[in-house]
C-alpha cells in the first residue's frame, strides 16, 4: 500500500475527522506502522496536537458484482463520534434538566440523564456546538469548540482540563503561570486525594484525563 501524504495536524483535527475527510477508516489510519510513534506517545484518535505528523495511507477500493438492469443499493456510513458532556451545579449533578443543542443549525431536544450527562452522536467533522441549558427564560447558553482538546501531556491540554473542571490556572496557551497553575493543580489534587504538590506530574496527568473522562 502506498502513501497519500504525510498530513500536519492542524487544531481541531483528529484521526476520526481525517477518516471522514479521505473517506478511510479510523483504524487504517492509527494502525498504519508509519504511525506507531504517535500511539506510543500516548495520542489518541480523538486527540492530537497540532504539528502532529500522520500518514494517511492510500484508498482501498472495492469491487462489488451486480446484474443489469436491477436497482442497487448501497449503504455508506458515515463516521460520527460521541459527544459527552457533564453539567454540575456546586458539585452536584444537574439531573434530568431539559436541553437543546445545536449542531450546524440542526436542533436536537432531550434531558440530562440522572448523573448529569448529555450523550449524543454528532458528524465526526464537527468543530462546535451550541447547549442552551434549562427553561428558555433562563437563556442559559455554552459554546462547546469541539476537537480542540489537546492531550494531557502537554501543559496547554492539562490548563484545559484543569479549567473545564472549574480549577481555574489561567489560559490554555501552554506557558505555567507559576502561583496561578500551582495552586490549581493543588486544588485538585486535594479534590481526589492526590498528594499536594502543585506539580504535574505523571500521577496527576492521569487522574485528570480519567477525571475529565479523556
């Protein structure tokens, strides 16, 4: 099998948009050996960082027999990936509240279940969706930027997680803004019974990422 191309990540991009994109499957992505170091970095299909190198391996094509003058039908699937997203209130989930989300102009209705989460599939090259919250009086609205998380390894995916989970440290540009981030990461280190370092070390990095839930 040849190569396409040796694909730069750009911010947003993950092997799940990419296989939408060139119409190849997630798993011939990451699996191609050309692509092994980025798995034993610890990516994800779901998460890269941009400047990633990622070979995209050629199109396999296949040949289907079919007899003349007969109507086929053939199905396509089209990739998608699962948005998760809890909501709490002073720590507690907020149970059953009614929702709708927008996604490219189209709308979808439905409830949080009884942890809090929504759960729903969207297209795989989805960059952002729109959660209006609660009763409509309220007008209570987030903007989510979908695929732009980076992974726990670097300083800037760690400051996202650390924020999205309410330990505010400050930007996510990936500098550590030294009392700002110690304290932070202190914070939740107390919340999950980590020792209190204010460092991010291996440990914490991982109770994050589960924490998050990625």
């Amino acid at each position: 099998m040849g190569i396409v191309e040796k694909h730069v990540v750009r911010k947003g991009e993950s092997v799940i948009s990419l296989s939408k994109r060139y119409g190849i499957p997630v798993d011939k992505i990451w699996n191609h050996p050309d692509n092994s170091a980025l798995r034993q970095s610890g990516r994800k299909p779901a998460i890269l960082y941009e400047g990633d190198e990622l070979t995209i391996p050629d199109l396999e094509t296949r040949e289907e027999s079919c007899v003349t003058e007969v109507r086929h039908r053939f199905r396509c699937l089209v990739p998608s990936v699962q948005l998760k997203v809890r909501f709490l209130q002073q720590g507690s989930p907020r149970s059953d509240e009614p929702y709708v989300l927008n996604v490219d102009g189209e709308l979808s209705r439905g409830n949080l279940n009884s942890d809090g989460w929504l759960q729903v599939h969207v297209p795989a090259d989805t960059r952002q969706a729109i959660i209006r919250l609660g009763e409509e009086e309220r007008n209570e609205k987030y903007l989510l930027k979908i695929g732009r998380l980076d992974p726990v390894s670097e300083i800037c995916g760690a400051q996202q997680r650390l924020n999205n989970m309410g330990y505010y440290c400050g930007g996510n540009d990936g500098r550590l803004r030294g009392d700002m981030i110690r304290s932070a990461v202190k914070r939740f280190q107390a919340a999950y019974g980590l020792e209190e370092t204010g460092e991010l070390d291996e440990q914490t990095k991982e109770r994050l990422s589960r924490e998050h839930g990625s």
